[in-house]
C-alpha cells in the first residue's frame, strides 16, 4: 500500500508515473521549491513499496491583496489546491481521497474559511471526485485555462472554481448555490 509523507526535493525525479497525465500540469522547478519552502504541510506524497512517488497535492494558504478587500471577489484566508495527482495504477484506491484530507486538516488548523480550486468543466473524474468530498461550484471562470495551460493538446477553456466550507464558516457564508451559472472572467481572480 502506499506511504504518505510530506515532499522531499528528491522526489521531483519520481514524479513522471503522475505527471504524464494531461490533467497534471508539470511547473517549473522553482514552482514547486516555492511551494515546498513555504507550505511544507500542505505538499504531501504517496509513495509506492518501490519509492515511486504515486500521488501528490501541492497545496497554499492565501487572500487576495488587501487593496481588494471591499470588491466582490475578494478572497478571505483559505487554503487553495495548487494540483492533485494520481498515477493511473493506483486510481480508485483512496489515495486523492486521503490527500486532499490531509490538507482540509491543515486547512483548519490555520483557521482557513474554505479550501478552494480550480478544475477544468469537462473533466468530469476530477469534479465528481471533489463533489464525493463535498466542494461544490463557487462560480464559472470564463476561459481561465486561454493563457494558463502549458499543454497544447488541452483546448482553451472555462474553469470551475470548487469550494468545499472550513469548519470555521459554521453559517456557510463562503459557498452557494448554482455557482456554475454565477461566472467571472479571469482578471476578477486572483
Ligand atoms: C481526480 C483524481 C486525483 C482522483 O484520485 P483517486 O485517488 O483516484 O480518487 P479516490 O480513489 O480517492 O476517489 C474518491 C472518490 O472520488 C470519486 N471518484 C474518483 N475518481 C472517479 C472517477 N473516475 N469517476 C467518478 N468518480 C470518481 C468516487 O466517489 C471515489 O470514491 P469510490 O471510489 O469509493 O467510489 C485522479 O483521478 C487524478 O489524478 N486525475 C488526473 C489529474 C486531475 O484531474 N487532477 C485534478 C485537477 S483539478
């Protein structure tokens, strides 16, 4: 069964059985040093009994600037899902599941008021996984993935930013309904 640990640099070398996806977007280096150097907790692994790195979550803790704080889409603390990856062996097994709970728990512990992400609207495997975890749509971001996507094969498309309500937001004031019909353009993102 899989180990799950927080990420190592080494592991940047283990990471192709995920990263092959079209889904796994393959960043810089830097990026993820970034990511490793100022959200340890939230970059977690899974590894296989060989030391293959089988699933990761790279994950942050954010708002926006607070120049923003009286516009409609300002974002209060939250944790944010960066990326989350199975390799496709090990698909349907839990681990996205275990992951993506370990970060909520640290997301709580930071006193975060939603753990958020965003999700392309046809990968349907990606959003019924985040809806068995309870995130719903927040809004529509319209052709968030035009100038973000490094994969030529992925065409132009919207996003769906998901959120799921930290325990903190007891009257659940961070999430609504419909929100796939509530849509924003990408510069009302940040
Ligand atoms: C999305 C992803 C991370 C899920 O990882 P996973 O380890 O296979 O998911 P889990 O086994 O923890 O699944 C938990 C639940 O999510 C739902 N789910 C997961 N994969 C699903 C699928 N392909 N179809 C429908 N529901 C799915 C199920 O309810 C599942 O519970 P069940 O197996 O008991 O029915 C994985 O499919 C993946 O790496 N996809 C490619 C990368 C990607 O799209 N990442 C998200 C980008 S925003």
């Amino acid at each position: 069964m899989a180990n799950f640990r927080r990420f190592r640099p080494d592991d940047l070398n283990k990471f192709s059985k995920c990263n092959l996806d079209q889904y796994t977007e393959t960043y810089e280096l830097g990026f993820y040093m970034q990511y490793h150097a100022k959200w340890p907790s939230l970059f977690q692994v899974a590894e296989d009994q060989d030391g293959n790195i089988i699933g990761y979550i790279m994950g942050k803790l954010e708002s926006s600037p607070e120049v923003y704080q009286y516009s409609e889409h300002y974002l209060p603390w939250h944790a944010h899902i960066t990326a989350v990856t199975v390799a496709p062996e090990a698909r349907r097994l839990g681990i996205g599941r275990l992951l993506t709970q370990h970060l909520e728990v640290a997301a709580d512990a930071n006193n975060a008021w939603f753990v958020d992400l965003f999700v392309r609207v046809t990968n349907d495997k990606a959003i019924a996984f985040y809806k068995s975890m309870g995130y719903s749509v927040f809004r529509t971001v319209k052709d968030y993935y035009g100038d973000h996507s490094t994969d030529p094969t992925l065409n132009s498309e919207d996003a769906y930013d998901m959120r799921k309500p930290c325990k903190r937001d007891v009257k659940l004031e961070h999430i609504r309904e419909n929100g796939e019909k509530f849509e924003v353009n990408p510069e009302d993102v940040w």
